[in-house]
C-alpha cells in the first residue's frame, strides 16, 4: 500500500484506487513548507479528533477536492455548520464499508475540543481493513489495553502510532503497542513538529529494533510502500 506523509500526523494511504487522507495539518506546520497542500489529493478526509493541529486544512482540501470527510458526530456536525455536506459520522466501536474498504472507529485516551472552543465528542483511532491490506491509525493516545482487542481480532500490515512524548505515547509505549496489535511495521507520527515532542529520531530506531521491529519515519512529502 503506498503512503505518504505530509508531516505531524497527516498521511494519505492510497487504497483501491482511491485517496484516504489523515488528519490534515499541513499550511500551519513548519516543518511540511515543502508540502504544496493544493496538489494533496483526497477521496475522503478522516479526522481522528478536533484539536487544530489534525484538522486545520481539511475543509479547504474538502471543499477542493470534493472528498467526503469522516470523523465522530461532534466534528462532522462542527464541518457541517461550514458548509460541508458530503460527511459521515462515527462513534465508538461503530465502522461503515465505503468504496476503498472498512473504517471502524476505536478508543484513543486523549482529549478533543474544537478550534473555537466547542466540545468535539471522543477522540478516536481508525482501524481500516481492505482488500489491499489493512492498518491500525491510533490517532492521539496514550497506551490502551484496548488495544489488544485490535491485534486479536485483524491481521495488520502496518501500524501509525504517534510517538511524540509529552502529549501522546513516547518510544517505549508505542514499542508495546506495536506488541499489543501485533504487528512489527510502524509509521511514526506526531512528534518533532513542536519542542515539546522533539525526539532523537535515531534512538528512537535503535528501540524498535531493540524491540525487533521497524520504525518507518518519512519526512514530509516522501512516499514509501507498506
């Protein structure tokens, strides 16, 4: 499955010829100015939660591209009042098939309030199963034993797990969640953007594969298959 990274936590996953795009914060980061955030395509926008730094171009990109954009009830209903009209709501343990494949919306421990204030429902993480594969989205979390519900029940390629500190999950506890889902390929997210989640990019893969797994870091841009 071919990914691309558009810096912090925004990534698109190309799947059954369509564009599933992430958490889109790119106009706002740093660190992405190489991104031309015009030329990022999307058949659909999921959102993990409402805070600004996972959802600040995804009504400019959706209004672009004229992607149908997927979150919980809250954040859909907050786009709603912005005009967007091609939406859909999830909640917690709820998944819908779309066209590229299924979308299950599970726990993440965090918090989620919208740009203006506004409550943004519970935070989540997306586990999307599909004909060309499946993966595990955690979103902003800190480490769950919910989580091993996910390595029981889905075979994963990959896992995108932040691992950031401060805010969300740090090395050690992304190390044990890739254990928990039971998968050994990790796309790293959600660190470096900020100075409280700056980390030592090659420690951080030393761990992993201490741990006998691969931690993936891309920088902004940069595509690779998983």
């Amino acid at each position: 499955m071919r990914i691309t990274y558009y810096g912090h936590a925004c990534f698109g996953a190309r799947i059954a010829g369509k564009d599933v795009l992430f958490d889109p914060f790119i106009t706002q980061n740093e660190l992405a100015r190489s991104v031309d955030v015009k030329a990022v395509p999307a058949d659909y926008i999921l959102v993990s939660h409402g805070h600004f730094d996972h959802l600040a171009d995804a009504a400019d990109i959706a209004r672009r591209t004229g992607a149908t954009l997927i979150s919980n009830y809250e954040v859909v209903t907050w786009f709603g009042k912005q005009g967007l009209e091609k939406t859909h709501s999830l909640n917690q343990g709820g998944g819908f098939s779309f066209e590229f494949g299924r979308v299950k919306f599970v726990n993440a421990v965090h918090s989620s309030s919208l740009p203006d204030g506004t409550y943004g429902g519970n935070p989540g993480g997306f586990l999307i199963e599909s004909g060309e594969g499946n993966f595990y989205y955690a979103g902003d979390t800190a480490l769950t034993q919910d989580m091993k519900l996910i390595g029981e029940s889905t075979r994963l390629n990959f896992a995108v797990l932040p691992i950031g500190d401060n805010f969300t999950m740090g090395i050690q506890d992304a190390i044990r969640a890739a254990d928990f889902v039971h998968c050994d390929h990790v796309l790293g997210v959600h660190y470096n953007t900020f100075p409280p989640i700056r980390i030592d990019s090659q420690a951080a893969v030393a761990q992993f594969k201490a741990a006998r797994k691969q931690l993936h870091l891309v920088s902004p841009g940069q595509s690779m298959d998983l």
